[in-house]
C-alpha cells in the first residue's frame, strides 16, 4: 500500500531530523503534561471530598435545615430568629424522623490561661454524637443530665484541644468562654482539614441549654439536623418539616421559606458543580496550550520543509505525487503530535505521582488522559499539519530540485 | 520511433511582471536508443530543456510527446507515474538523501512505484554491485566520496528499468578519474539499449555522445553526429 510507503518515509524523516522532531513535541507534550495532571487533580479532590462527605457522618438518611433563606452555603441572609425549639420538637414528631438535633452556632474566643484561641462554638443536644456517629478520643460526650442542669461543660475538637493545651491532658481542666468558666469533659476524634480549607476539628460543643441561657442568651436556633429512619423517606422527610417549619413560623402562602435545607445530594451536587466549573477551566486552559502546541508543530515543519526542499525535490524526480509528499508530512506531523502526546502522558502522570507521593495534592489516575491525548493529539497534528504539507506538495519539483 | 519528440516548445519564466524567455522554439526528436550530448554555456536553457524533457517541468507553449504520449495533458498523478517508469535522473549535485543508506537511496524510485515490487533490496544490491558499490551498501552519502556518490545516483537511476537516463553534468563534481569512470558506465547503459541525454558544458564529455546538440540562448544553435574517429579520440 502506498500509504503506508508513505508512512514509512515520514518515521524515517522524523528520525533524520530528529532536533526539530523534538522541539516539535515540545509544545504539545507540555500542553498534555499539564492536561493529565489537571485531570489527576480534580479527580483526586474529588474522591478525596467524597469520603470526607463520607466520614463527616452526613449520611444518605439525614439532612440539615439551615434558619434564614438562601443558598447552600453561601450568602447568608439578615440573622433569622423564627427556628426555636419547638420547630425541633414538632419535627421529632414526624413518623419518618429517627433523631433531631437543634444546634446554635457562634465564633468566640476560648481560653486556657495564658492560651486562647477563636473556635466555633456550637450548642448542641446529646444526640448530635449519634447524628455524626463521631467518636470519642478521651472523655465523655455532652449528656441528658448536662443537658438537663445547663452544666457548664465542654467536649473540644482536636483543633481547639491543641492549641489550648498543646497535647497535654485536657479532661477536667478549666476553660472560659466570655466569663464563665466550662470544664472539659471530652474529646472528639480528629478529622483533619478538607480540601477546600474547612477544618471539622475546629469547634467546641457545650449543651444547647447552656448555650441559650448562659452563652448567646438567645433562644433561636441556627439549624436543626434531622436523621430520618431510612434514606429513601429523606424527600417525604423534607416536604413534612417545610410544610410545620412554614406553619409554625406564619409563612404566608406567597411567602418564600425562610430557612433552606443541606442534603448530602446538594453537598454532591455542589461538588460535582465545582467539578464542572475545574473542567471548563481546564478544557480552556488545555485547547489554548494544545493550540499553542499544534502552532509550535506547523512552524517548525514550515521550517523544516524550506530546509528540505531539495529532498522534496528528489522524490519528486522519482515518481513521488503530490499526493505522497502530502501524505509524508501529514504523518510527520501526526507522529510528532502523538509522540509529544504520548511524552506529555509520562511526565503527567511522574508528576502526578510526584504530587500524591509528597502530599503536596491528591491525585488519581484514570485512562481518560491517555485517550484524551490521543484524539486531541491526533487532531492537533492533522490540523496543523495539512497547511505545510499542502506547501510541500504543491513545491515545483523543478525549482526544488535545483535550490541550493 | 521517436522516444522524445519536442515541436516548438517555448518557456518563459515570470518574475515580478518580467518575463524571462528561456527557451525559444526548440524543436528536436530523439530516437530511441540513442545517445545524445546537449551543450551550450551556462544560461543557455540546457537545465530548463532537461526539466521539461524529464517531465518536472510544463513548457510555456509547444508540444511534448514522450514515448508516444503528449505530456502537456497529464495531471500530476500521470507526469510521476511517467517520471517514476520511464526517466531516470542523473544529477550535477548527486540529490541523494542524506543520512539514508546507499541501499535505501537506490530504492527510493521503488517506493512510488505501482504494484508490489518483489525483493527491492535485492534488485539494489546488484545495482550497486553493477556500478561498484557492493561494499558501501549501508554507507550514507556523507561517507562516500564523490565518485561513489555519483554511481550510487546511476544505480538509482536505473532500478526501475527507465527508457532514458536524463543526466545534468554528470561529471561536473567529479575528478577526472571518477568523470571517465562515470562516462564508460554511460557508454556501457547505451550498448544495453538505453536512451541517454546527457547534458554538459563540457565537449570533451560531449563526444561520448553519438550526437551533439547546443543550445545558444534559448535555441538551438546547431545538431551534429559525432563521427567515429571523434569518439575514439576522446577516449
């Protein structure tokens, strides 16, 4: 087959030109790398986020209702004061609800002596442990008695926990929140920083009770989470507690809700959203270097081809089409374009490796960047191959054989 | 029969809204199996009368029939396929590849030719054997001399069976030595049978030929058959 005569004059010119066949791989090897790594990247945040959705205790089966309207987790509406307790109690009432936990949330200083820190400072019920299912490193959770007698006690987070007391024993000990004194009966197993920045460990529990009488003296609530008996009741679930939290609050029938729901689907909703967003960055990012790649390709082969006319020439003396000199430069072009792709896949994926090995970014590694690179690769390398392959052909033989 | 059979054919080259006329009614047959010298100082239009006679070139008017077959109408398709079987270069500046193999520069006419080739490197190792070169095979072209340059140009020349060698100064890079080398292997292709045009400034290598052609301006100037006596003085 003459194509593959062809073929096989375009790998031999590759190799006897092999500088320029290098610096034309250059450009599409670099795109490529940069490719398989971004791709590396978002798919290891994203397994990553996942089991941290995972380990976070956000079962399928609960969900949390958030006071004030708006979105997920961003602009949060003027301070909302309607969700109270007994919204809690009439959606623990609920025949599909298994558990509820009212929570109140503020920002303060926690202090140890001479060491304070700004921790998250919730206020919850006993049943938060079990909503989470977080353990215990040392100590007790929060009980029905604390609950009860608005003890003034405290269960740290990890992070709270060493930076007031820098490892050392904890359970017993003293710590103030604005002038009262809270002793430390517990504390939580830590979970370490999520990707996005988010530190679960940064927070300190103390009996919701507590928290409304004697910490925020406020007696609304900042969420409610709810753990339905089974995932599959979570939407019923949903529509049940909107329909008693718009009652209880005397929504009208026009009025908007003023809370909003966080379901373990919108959490990965908004992740793969986030996801969609990395992706379009990254195919923008990826077409403009690959089109860089696929120009750098196209010059130095218009370079190449001025600097082989003569052999242009001579092949044409002997019987070579037009069609062949194209056909030889078309595949120059594509085997150049492939093997760039093909170097870009390796440095890619050491550096990917690289990154997971020194923990610098978590990293996974799929077959889609190979195949990726080898249609884009093969794109590339057709493009912006056929403009100088076109000029190599259409070369009088005459003139080409005799320039100097 | 005339193998090429040239009526008035005229080339002028354009050259920012110049025209540079080239050649000016050339008209001349050659028959098959002869061997003809074509001389003239250079600018004369040898080179140009040699492109269009090996079909890498259209004149600008005249007719152009080879073996038979007017070329002016052949697409690009036909005129390689006629260049690849029938014609045979001979270059000045040897045109091999570089950084191929003596070997594979003697195939090269094969890789455009039609159908299956059968053994190639078979058919090129006795070629260059022919000429002298059975132990340069795998040489490139930078690590041969000129004179071995030059016969590895004839072998290629030669492996596709061509009617004609078409040959522009052959003898111009090469010693005196190598130059009557090369010009016996010619003598030697003539008694075989092939039709030989040789081109030269030179009429010392002229006289090899059975007929001498010059070539004045873009004309021709005079046609003559060499006499016998001629061509064995030259030896």
């Amino acid at each position: 087959m003459r194509i593959f005569k062809n073929l096989g004059q375009a790998l031999r010119g590759l190799r006897l030109n092999r500088g320029n066949t290098f610096l034309m791989t250059l450009g599409v090897m670099i795109g490529i790398a940069s490719l398989t790594v971004i791709v590396a990247i978002g798919d290891g945040i994203k397994i990553k986020v996942l089991n941290r959705i995972a380990n976070m205790g956000f079962g399928p089966e609960s969900f949390s209702v958030i006071a004030g309207a708006g979105r997920m987790f961003f602009a949060r509406s003027k301070n909302t004061t309607s969700m109270t307790l007994e919204d809690a109690e009439d959606l623990l009432a609920l025949p599909t609800v298994r558990l509820v936990v009212p929570r109140q949330r503020k920002r303060m200083q926690i202090i140890n002596k001479k060491e304070f820190t700004s921790t998250r400072v919730y206020g919850v019920t006993p049943d938060w442990q079990l909503a989470r299912g977080w353990q215990m490193t040392d100590g007790d959770f929060l009980s029905d008695s604390d609950l009860d007698r608005r003890k003034r006690v405290v269960v740290l987070g990890a992070t709270p926990a060493r930076k007031l007391f820098k490892g050392k024993d904890s359970i017993g000990k003293m710590v103030r929140l604005q002038n009262n004194y809270y002793q430390v009966i517990g504390l939580l197993e830590e979970k370490g920083l999520t990707e996005s920045g988010y530190d679960p460990d940064d927070r300190a529990l103390i009996p919701l009770t507590t928290s409304m009488s004697r910490l925020t003296h406020e007696t609304y609530l900042h969420s409610i989470k709810v753990v339905s008996l089974d995932s599959s009741q979570v939407p019923e679930t949903m529509e049940a507690v909107r329909q008693i939290l718009r009652r209880n609050h005397n929504l009208s029938v026009l009025a908007a809700d003023d809370f909003r729901f966080i379901t373990p689907e919108g959490i990965m909703q908004w992740v793969t959203e986030s996801e969609q967003a990395l992706n379009r960055m990254l195919i923008l990012i990826s077409t403009v270097s690959l089109l860089v790649g696929g120009i750098v390709i196209m010059n130095i082969l218009l370079v190449s081809i001025r600097e082989r006319v003569r052999e242009i020439g001579i092949r044409r003396c002997f019987g070579a089409r037009r069609s062949d000199i194209t056909f030889q430069f078309l595949f120059e072009s594509i085997l150049v374009s492939l093997l760039g792709g093909l170097m870009g896949v390796g440095l890619g994926l050491a550096i990917s490796f690289g990154l997971k090995r020194f923990d610098v970014l978590p990293t996974h590694i799929t077959v889609e960047p190979f195949i990726l690179s080898f249609v884009f690769c093969s794109l590339i390398g057709l493009i912006f191959g056929i403009h100088p392959a076109r000029k190599a052909a259409f070369l009088s033989p005459e003139e080409s054989i005799r320039s100097q | 029969m005339n193998l090429i059979e040239m009526n008035s054919i005229c080339k002028s080259y354009r050259n920012i809204g110049f025209e540079t006329r080239v050649l000016e009614d050339v008209t001349l047959h050659i028959e098959e199996g002869d061997y003809v010298g074509i001389v003239g100082p250079s600018g004369a239009g040898k080179s140009t009368l040699m492109a269009i006679m090996g079909c890498l070139a259209q004149p600008t008017s005249g007719e152009y029939i080879l073996d038979g077959e007017p070329i002016g109408k052949l697409n690009d398709r036909k005129l390689s396929r006629v260049r690849n079987e029938k014609i045979g270069f001979v270059f000045q500046a040897f045109h091999l590849l570089p950084g191929v193999t003596a070997l594979e520069n003697v195939i090269l006419p094969l890789v455009y030719a039609r159908g299956s080739q059968g053994n190639v490197k078979e058919r090129a190792r006795e070629l260059l054997a022919k000429v002298g070169l059975e132990h340069r095979l795998h040489h490139t072209p930078g690590q041969l001399s000129g004179g071995e340059q030059q016969r590895v140009t004839i072998a290629r020349s030669l492996i596709n069976n061509p009617r004609i060698i078409l040959a522009d100064e052959p003898t111009g890079n090469l010693d005196s030595k190598n130059g009557i080398e090369t010009m016996k292997t010619f003598d030697n292709l003539v008694k075989e049978g092939k039709t030989i045009v040789l081109i030269t400034h030179d009429q010392e290598v002229a006289r090899h030929a059975g007929r001498i052609i010059s070539i004045l301006d873009g004309q021709i100037a005079s046609d003559r058959e060499v006499s016998h006596e001629e061509q064995t003085r030259s030896v």
